[in-house]
C-alpha cells in the first residue's frame, strides 16, 4: 500500500495527473478513522489529506471558519472553543464503534456528513458546509461556495460533496458556519419508557416552541430505559423551557435533570453510539425514517433476529446492532424499506461489506444519475471506486 | 437592454403548429395557453426589463402530465422554461420564444400534514404562505419567508432556494426540505430524499435545490414545518455612523446571540420608507437595526437586556423595544414595505448580493461612490447578519440611459461583493440577471465542473438554458487533462 501525502492542492492535482494517468484508483483518507465505511476498497495507492492542514480563515463575529482539508477536527473544535463557539451539527467521533484510532479530520466531517443529536435542531454537517475547494478526477483544482452563509451563485456542488465519502474529488479544503456555545445546557431524562412512549414523547418536546436541541431514547431492560430531551441557551430561557417541557410532559413521569459533564458524557454517548460499541464482532446498521416510524421500524427487526439498538433525531435515526450475517442483513434491508426508510451498514466485517448493499440501493433511475454524477467529477472513476455503490 | 438572449431556434419557430398539436392531447383543453394575448401574461417575471413571449403555456394539472410534456418536449428537441409564480427578481423565469413554458400554478395542493413529525408533503406549485398558513392553527410554520411569500411557489422557492428575513435561524430553503418528486427532462419521474432528515446515497436534493430549473421540474416537496416560539418582539435601534452600527452586530453576534432577524437599513431607504409607512423610524441617523427575538416573554425581556447592554459602547440612537402588538407591526411596516415604497419615489433595481459582514463598513461606502459615479441614488436595505445586501439603485426610466447606468452601477455593487469575499447572489439566484457575471466569482474549471454536472441531467440544453451560464464557455474542452503537468 502507498500512501501519497500531498502538502498543497498543486500536489495534489499532479498526483491525481498521475493516478489517472496510470489508471491507478485511490483511497482517499484523511485520519482514516472511517476507512472501514462502505464496501471493501479495491485501492493499492491511498491519498492521504493529512498534509494540507491548518485554519486558513476564523471570524467569529461571521459565525465561519475555514479549514484545509487534513486539519484534525480537534484542532479546529479547539480554535472555535477559544471564541466560545463550535461545530453545531455536533460531529461524531466514530473511532470507538469502528475500532479505529488516528485523528478525524474536518474533511472528513464533510465528505462523510457526519452529524451528531443537534442535527434535529441546526441542521447536519451538510447545512453547516458552506464552501469547499477540491480536486476532481481530471486533476483540476475546483471551488464551490464560498465564506458567506446567504449564496445561491450556481449549482451547489457544496451540498453534491458532502456525504459522497471520497468517491466524487478530494476536498482540499472546507468552510463551515459554526455557531456560539451556550450559556447553559441541561437534560431532562425520563426513566422507564418503552419505544412507542418513548418516541412519543419526544415527537410532543419536538413540536413544542422550547427548541429541543437533543432527543434521544436508549431502550434498557428492567426499566433501565431512558429518554433524553436537550435544552441549550442563556440561563434564564433554559430555566423556563425546561419548566414548561415538565409541564407539557407531565404524563410521562418526574424526569431527572442531568448537566455539565454527566450531560455532555451523555450526549457523547449518543452521538458515538457507545451503548453498541459492544460485542464488536455484531454489524451496526445507521437507519433514517420518520420518528413515529422508527419504533415499529426497529421492533419489525427485533422479531426477526437478535438486535439493539437506540433512537437519536427524536426517533428518526435508529442505531442499531444485529448479527453480521447476510440473513439478519435481508431482514435490516427488508424492515426498513417496510416502513419508507433507508439503511446503511456502518460497521460489519469486510467480508460482508463486499457481499451486500453497505449503502441504501436506489432505484434504477437515481441510480443513473448517480453514475452520472460519478462520471462528471472522476470520469476515470479512479476516486474511492465502488466504496458507495458498485460501479460508482 | 444589455442582456442577450440566445438566437430563437428557427426550425423550432417553424413548427409551431405541429409542437401545439402534439401538446394538446397530453393535458386538458383549457391547460394549454397558445393565444398571444393570454402568452403576454408569461412574457416575464419580477425582472419586467427583460419579456420573451413563448411558443405556448403548459398548466399541468399532474406529475404525470408534466411527465408527458417533458417527454414531448424532450423527443421533439422543444426548450423548457418552469414558471412557479412568475415572482423571480433576477429573471429566472422570462421564457424565450422557441420554448414552452411549464408552469405548476394547478398544482397547488397539500397532500399531507404529518404534525408528529413535523412534516409536510405540498404540490409545488402552492404558495410559500399558503404552507405556513395551512398549519398555523397548530402553531407552526413553514420557516423560508422570501418577500414574495404571498404569491412565490415552492416550486421556485427551490429552484432558487430562496431565504428570507429569518434564515439566519432557521436557514433556507435547502435547509427545509426533505423530499422532492422531480421529472427529469426526459420525463422520468424520480423521487429524491423522502420525509426523514437524511436522504440515502449523494445528495441530489442538495444540488436540485438552487438549480434553476436547469436540472428538472419540482411537482412535489416534503417540507420540514417547525412549532412557532410562543412570541417574538423586535426592536429598533439607530446609530450615528455605519461602522457604530456593523461593529453592534458583530458584537451581538460575539456575545452568543443569535437573534431571529437582523435588518439593516440606510438613511435613504429609512426615510423613504418611514415616509410612506409612518412607522417612527428616527430620521437623524446614518443607520438603523431592526432586531428580532423570540421565545416568552421572560425570554424576550432577558434577550432585550443583553443586547441593550451590548449596544451600549455604540452609541444607539431611538432605540425602541416593541412593547406591544402595534408597535411591532410598526417597526416591521416599514421594513416590509421598503420595495413598495422605493417603486413609489423613483425606479429601481434590486440588488442581491452577499458579503462578508465585517466588510459592510467599507461595502457600504463603495456602493455610495459606485452608484454616485452613475449620478444616481440607492438605498440600502439587508440581512446584517448573514451579509446578505439588497441595494436599491434608484432611476428614472422616463430618462434615456438611465435603466442602463442602474444595471451597470448594480453589475459594479455584484462585482464588489465578490472582490470583498462574497458572492453575486445570496437568495434571489443567477437567473438570466447575473449570468454573465459568473465569471467574476467562478473560474473556467470551477463552471466546467458545475456544466458537467448540469450536463448529467440535460445534455441538450433544453431546460431554462438562456439562464446562469455565460453563453459563451458553454463547451467544454473533453481532452481528458489527466497527465497534464499541474499548473
């Protein structure tokens, strides 16, 4: 395996000359934390981002920063905590549930779209990502976007990159809106809720005016089980939202308050999907539906095979851990298309990577244009080739 | 006039008759508009310069006849312009006259409301009020509020993703989506996203959204519909210089708050507009806020406190929390009416363009030097928070050149934005208005890129071409550059 460690985008536009060059495909890889994410690459030569790195541009008082493509998340998580601010969309660190270490890296944060609980309130990395600059597959140097929050200047290749885990250009560099940290968070925590209640309630925190920005729920057995709803603000506002949410949840019981450090080791928890870190040999499955959908959703799944699994996004977003097996694979695909959602296994041996759907299937015509797609930033298909979809 | 339209298709102009015999079948009789008197209605849009009358006008009343249209169209090598409410301010639906207009106005349905999880699926030709409006008696709201919202579709709304006066906290159109059912130009109906946060594979209703009508026709969305706050209040607050009043919003922006709306505006678009609207704006000042919060009343009262203290070492002249419902109408009535009001004293074009805010000091004052050096007047009024400016290049059209020195003056302010790190358009879109500004913020590889991906969907330019893209550079060099030496 060589790795290629290019230090300026003219790097890596001539590494990318010469890969397509020699017809050569390549793993592009920032921490390589999530290398493990799609199905098994077939690449001998990895690009690494890691030595175009640094914050190119902070201002706070605009709410963005930029970054090349290699800075380690920590890194610009540090820089923004400085001005009391941070990556909303909450990005989640992974390295646990997939057994990797290294340092994530904020193009990676964008290439994979990886956001956190917040989600629901701010939006995902994808609506943080406001400009990027990057390498298609013909060796040129490209930007989309820009620094300002308000710009519909042409297509949004901005969007069309994030999320596309490598497969369509390198990303050299990204920009995204952040937003101030509050004053004060707290959690309320109700005990004991099955899924269906459980959901329910959240869907009620959800649409009420008190801007929930977390809501959770980690099934447990004998009671264990419980139900997370954030609020995040000035001192004051938190203290009546979370009067009123006691209030408008009454029926569900006396919720417990959790904050500070058990709060943010809470959510962390959430965010990284740490209850299904263990056994690591079990497949862990990423599905999305509606919140009143995922309860039956994970329950349909639950009859057929062994599984757990947790709800983040009020309900919407099911984690959940089943065996790593093509059978328990057919019933994950099968429960989630029964209830209109979509699936992606995160984690599973490669072996069952290669021999299944990692990514949703999509229907033929998407999947069209999704060649389509491919073909018009790497038109050699040399970037991370069939990491999403065979072919892609 | 100095934006160009390409040279209508003859062979196309030729067979008219046979286009129009060909349509009529695929939608009801009173559908399909082919008299000129009733094509005048779709010569143009909110950018009135510019009119095109079209070959004929389509009102589908279904995703299959669109279907059936664009197939036609498609086999038949006929152009598409998509026509929500015909509301864009850059042009971006002005037909062309070997085209044929689709317009979605039938299609203006609510199919779904699900209030649980907070969704709702809409025909797209339904107006961006009419989906706030048909939740608002279960307190929500549908969050996008491009000015137009009165008459503006979703269906335009996404193909510009537009914003509004609140997307610094609730973002825009792209940010409220979930869902579209599109019809592709060869009349493939594709469902993209669905109703959950997240839709699976790349993300086609990110690069749908703000298309233009470029990449296909919207016939449905899955919007995201939000609980309203339990109230909201603005303030007023007017300062002795421009840089007093940008270094207030940086400041407020610093300490942590993020107020719903933030509204800047000049001493010429104040006194046009308090002048009209009456709404007590203070005369005597170089600029103006207006701030927007939101929450319970304790909240309000708490969120009005910080910023008070926060202005304070800037100096704020009249300020003005809202106390009650009158007096918030007020503050917002003269804000809301500052197009209306400008139309009143002179002609104007309305600018679009976003800049970095910790440059509005100096965009400010070069806009002031460009439109002056035109011998012309503009008031200023925009989104302090995001930057996002709208300058009003006042003219007279009764004064030959005048119209002409107001496009330049405006190209000049576009230019400027992205010269200070901005962009040409922050919500209104590229339409035809600034689409041969392109190159001033895109490189030949940066539009090369966006034309490839165009070119996925419409290979054959048949969709709204006369927009977004310079018609020059519109071919691409295919010689691979791969081995080329990097530059």
């Amino acid at each position: 395996m060589t790795i290629h460690s290019p230090a300026s985008e003219d790097e890596v536009r001539a590494l990318v000359c010469d890969a397509a060059g020699r017809a050569v495909p390549l793993a592009v890889a920032g921490g390589a934390t999530k290398h493990g994410v799609g199905r098994p690459a077939q690449t001998q030569e990895t690009l690494s981002t890691r030595g175009l790195s640094g914050v190119t541009l902070y201002e706070p008082a605009e709410l963005v920063i930029g970054a090349r493509a290699g800075t380690p998340l920590a890194e610009v998580e540090a820089t923004l905590a400085e001005k009391g601010q941070r990556l909303a969309f909450e990005p989640a660190d992974w390295r646990a549930l997939l057994g990797t270490e290294g340092e994530p890296t904020i193009g990676a944060v964008a290439a994979a779209n990886v956001s956190g609980p917040r989600r629901i309130m701010v939006g995902a990395a994808r609506d943080a990502l406001i400009g990027v600059r990057f390498v298609n597959g013909r060796g040129e140097a490209v930007k989309n976007g820009g620094r300002v929050m308000k710009n519909v200047t042409g297509l949004d290749l901005v969007k069309t990159l994030a999320g596309s885990w490598g497969t369509l250009a390198i990303l050299t560099e990204v920009t995204f809106k952040v937003l101030p940290i509050p004053q004060r968070t707290a959690t309320l925590v109700y005990s004991g809720l099955d899924d269906t209640r459980a959901v329910t309630a959240l869907c009620a925190a959800l649409g009420s005016p008190f801007e929930v920005t977390g809501a959770a729920h980690v099934p447990g057995d004998g009671g264990g089980a419980g139900t997370l709803i954030r609020i995040e603000g000035f001192e004051a506002s938190v203290r009546y939202r979370l009067g009123e949410l006691k209030s408008l949840l009454a029926e569900y019981g006396e919720p417990g308050l959790v904050e500070d450090a058990d709060g943010e080791a809470l959510w962390r928890g959430v965010r990284d999907v740490a209850p299904l870190v263990t056994p690591p040999e079990r497949a862990v499955w990423k599905i999305s539906t509606a919140p009143s959908r995922g309860p039956a959703l994970a329950a349909a799944i639950g009859a057929q095979t062994e599984a757990r699994w947790l709800y983040d996004w009020g309900g919407g977003l099911v984690w959940l851990a089943a065996a790593a097996d093509e059978a328990a694979t057919r019933i994950v695909r099968e429960a989630t298309r029964a209830h209109r959602g979509h699936a992606t296994l995160v984690r599973a041996p490669a072996d069952l990577r290669a021999a299944v759907d990692v990514f949703e299937p999509l229907p033929e015509a998407m999947m069209r244009l999704t060649k389509g797609l491919k073909a018009s930033f790497d038109p050699k298909g040399i970037f991370e080739p069939g990491r999403m979809y065979a072919g892609v | 006039m100095s934006i160009a339209f390409p040279t209508p298709d003859a062979g196309i102009l030729a067979r008219r008759d046979a286009i129009l015999a060909g349509l009529a079948p695929l939608v009801a009789p009173d559908a399909l508009i082919v008299t000129e008197d009733e094509r005048r209605a779709f010569e143009t849009d909110a950018l009135t310069a510019y009119r095109r009358l079209p070959l004929a006008v389509v009102l589908p009343s279904s995703t299959e006849e669109v279907a059936a249209v664009m197939r036609f169209c498609s086999e038949n090598g006929v152009k598409v312009v998509a026509r929500g409410a015909g509301t864009s301010l850059a042009g971006g639906a002005i037909p062309q006259e070997d085209a044929i207009v689709i317009g979605v106005s039938k299609l203006a349905r609510v199919l779904e409301t699900d209030f649980a999880n907070r969704t709702m699926r809409v025909q797209a030709g339904i107006t961006n009020l009419a989906i706030s409006q048909a939740v608002a008696h279960e307190g929500f709201f549908y969050a996008p509020d491009p000015s137009s919202q009165l008459a503006c579709t979703i269906a335009g709304n996404v193909a510009m993703n537009s914003g509004g006066a609140h997307c610094l906290k609730y973002g825009v159109t792209t940010n409220n989506l979930l869902g579209l059912t599109v019809v592709l130009v060869d009349g493939t109906v594709v469902e993209i996203g669905g109703d959950m946060l997240d839709a699976p594979g790349y993300d086609f209703l990110g690069l749908m959204t703000g298309s233009e009508g470029q990449l296909g026709i919207v016939t449905e969305a899955t919007v995201r519909i939000l609980r309203a706050a339990e109230g909201a209040r603005p303030a007023l607050m007017g300062f002795e210089s421009v840089e007093e009043c940008g270094a207030c919003v940086a400041a407020i922006i610093g300490a942590g708050i993020i107020p719903v709306a933030l509204e800047y505006m000049d001493k010429p678009a104040i006194e046009i507009c308090e002048a009209f609207a009456h709404a007590g704006y203070p005369l005597d000042v170089e600029a103006m806020l207006i701030i927007e919060v939101e929450g319970s009343e304790e909240e309000i009262e708490d969120a009005f406190a910080r910023i008070v203290a926060i202005a304070e070492p800037f100096n704020p002249r009249a300020l003005k929390v809202a106390q009650t419902e009158a007096e918030a109408a007020a503050i917002w009535k003269g804000r809301k009416s500052a197009f209306g009001a400008t139309g009143r004293v002179a002609d104007y074009i309305c600018m679009d363009g976003t800049i970095p805010t910790g440059q509005l000091p100096v965009a400010l004052r070069r806009i002031d030097e460009i439109v002056k050096g035109y011998g012309l007047g503009v008031a200023n009024v925009f989104h302090a928070g995001d930057g996002n400016l709208h300058p009003l290049v006042m003219f007279d059209t009764n004064k030959p050149g005048e119209m002409e020195k107001a496009e330049a003056a405006g190209e000049d302010i576009l230019r400027l934005c992205v010269e200070l790190g901005g962009c040409l358009t922050g919500e209104h879109g590229v339409g035809i208005e600034k689409r041969d500004l392109m190159t001033t913020q895109y490189n030949r590889e940066d539009l090369a890129q966006q034309l490839r991906v165009r070119g996925v969907f419409d290979p054959l330019w048949l969709l709204n071409p006369a927009k977004v893209f310079p018609l020059e550079g519109r071919e691409l060099d295919e010689t691979p550059t791969n081995g080329r030496e990097a530059a």
